[in-house]
C-alpha cells in the first residue's frame, strides 16, 4: 500500500468520524472508500467495523459531559450492544451475505423515518413505554445483530430506538448511542480477528483517522440546534436507503 492510499484511508477516516459521531453514518464515508481502493465487499465491511473503533475512541475521550448520569444505560444498553454484535459477527462469517443484506435498505430507510417523527413516536408511548422496558432493550440488540453483520446506518437505527424512548436531549442520546455502536463493534470484531485474516495495513490508517474526526465531533454536535439536526441526519439516512437499495 502506497502513501497516496495512507492518506485517502487517513482522510476518510477523519470524514466518518465526524459524520458517524453527529449522524451514526459512518459507514456512508469509510465503507465506499474501502471499495474503491479494490478490496472485495466482504473484506472490506471486516475491515470497516474494525477501524470504527476508533469512532468510539474518540467520542468517548470527548462526549464524557454527554455520557454524565447514565452509567446504568451505558451497562444495559452496551450488554445489549456486545451480546448482538458478537452474533452478527458470527453470522456474517457462516452465512450467505445477500440473505440479510436485502433488508438493510428498508432498516435503514424505516430507522431514518423514525428519527424525522420522534418527537410524535414520543407524545404517543408517553406514560406507556419507557427506556427500561423488556422490548426496548431487546430490539437494541437486534440492532447490533444488523450492526455486527453489516453495520451500515446501525448509528441511526440505535438512535431512533433510543430517541424514541429517552426524553434526554439529542446529544446526550447520540453519545450513548457510540458506545452501545462501539460496543457491537469491538464483539464483532473480536469474532473476526479470531476467525479471518485482517488487512491490518488498511484497518491501522482508517481507525486513526476516525479517532480524530470523532473527537472533534461532539463539541459541534452540542452546539446545533436539535431539529434541524435529527431531520438533517433522517434524510442522509433516507439517502443512505438508497443507494443501498439501487447498489
């Protein structure tokens, strides 16, 4: 691998960082710039969940005013996260890729929709559903079954369901929603350390990348103003849907 290709891997890294930390579309950046430097599909989103680690590197070093009060989410949430991720990973590993990835277009389009109405999702489960219940915290896990398979848009899947039930501000959703991300992440990938060869020289530059990018992230994020925000975020995933579908 040549320098050229260090820094396109360095730069994009940064991109994913900033953009997986305030929109959880990281993938959108890194993924489609891992294929275009020539690595085959399946070794490249082995590739990308490894390097994203470095997102949650990053945004924890900075989010920690955000993360402040919710260590029992930060248990709940994140168990939920490793034990999905650590499935997922396995999954991708013995199973045939094309069966799951023809949904991804449709989560990813149904978890940006439900980001764009949450603040309606919310006004209709008030007094009914909350953070604590059995389902929610079972379908974070499902999330990071998808998010250890795949990965692509989990962020905003994970930040509509918590979103939707959580009447904290944005940002304090958002930096829980990086560990419990991270936390699927790190299971898969100690699955695909353990059970596949790793292009370490691709892995090492992206992650650093995505270590700085995220930590320069939440200080922005905390300064813009929720709607806009969350809308801006429901339409690139809408985006995101996509291009998914017509690739």
């Amino acid at each position: 691998m040549d320098w050229a290709e260090v820094a396109v891997l360095l730069l994009a890294g940064v991109g994913a960082g900033v953009v997986g930390f305030g929109a959880g579309l990281a993938s959108l950046v890194s993924f489609p710039t891992l294929l275009a430097l020539g690595l085959p599909p399946l070794t490249a989103n082995i590739t990308n969940s490894i390097a994203l680690l470095g997102t949650t590197v990053g945004s924890v070093i900075s989010a920690q005013p955000d993360l402040v009060g919710q260590r029992n989410r930060i248990i709940r949430f994140g168990m939920a996260g490793v034990v999905g991720g650590a499935v997922g990973g396995l999954l991708l590993l013995t199973q045939p890729p094309g069966t799951f990835e023809r949904i991804v277009p449709w989560l990813v389009a149904f978890a940006s929709v439900v980001l764009i109405l949450r603040p309606w999702l919310r006004s209709l489960h008030a007094g009914r559903i909350s953070e604590h219940h059995l389902g929610v915290l079972l379908l974070v896990g499902l999330i990071a079954v998808y998010g250890g398979y795949f990965g692509a848009a989990a962020g905003v899947l994970v930040v509509a369901t918590l979103g939707a039930f959580m009447e904290d501000a944005y940002a304090r959703v958002n930096a829980l929603r990086t560990l419990v991300v991270g936390a699927a992440n790190l299971a898969a990938s100690a699955v695909f350390v353990f059970w596949t060869p790793i292009d370490w020289a691709k892995v090492i530059p992206l992650a650093i990348g995505c270590i700085v990018g995220s930590a320069v992230a939440p200080p922005i994020v905390r300064r813009l103003p929720e709607t806009p925000l969350r809308v801006g975020i429901g339409v690139a995933g809408l985006a995101l849907a996509v291009e998914l579908y017509l690739g």
